[in-house]
C-alpha cells in the first residue's frame, strides 16, 4: 500500500449490501481468460452455450 493512500476517514463494508443486491461477478481460471480477453467476447459464447442448451433441453 502506498503512504500517500489515506483510508483513515473510510467506512469498512460501506457497499457491501448494494453489492450483494446487484453484482454478479465470475473469476475465470487462468487458461480461461487467456481466450477470452474481455467480458463481450465471454458473455457472447456464454450466450450462444446457453441457447444450445435450452434447445437441448426443449428436445428432450
């Protein structure tokens, strides 16, 4: 931490419930995020898989 930080008027936990309320964030392995640079390109193969899905799904 460097010296010129100044926490000392801070509030510990000040966002913590509006995080929880409307924050949804995923940690992708090392190897993972290698191929996916940004969280577009991730968001739209997830969104592709989970049509597959549902298709599937809706098949059987």
């Amino acid at each position: 931490m460097r010296q010129e930080y100044d926490f000392s008027k801070g509030v510990r936990g000040k966002y913590v419930k509006r995080h929880k309320e409307g924050t949804n964030i995923v940690l992708l392995d090392p190897d993972v995020a290698k191929v996916f640079k940004t969280s577009f390109s991730a968001n739209k193969v997830l969104r592709v898989l989970a049509d597959v899905i549902k298709t599937q799904k809706q098949k059987a």
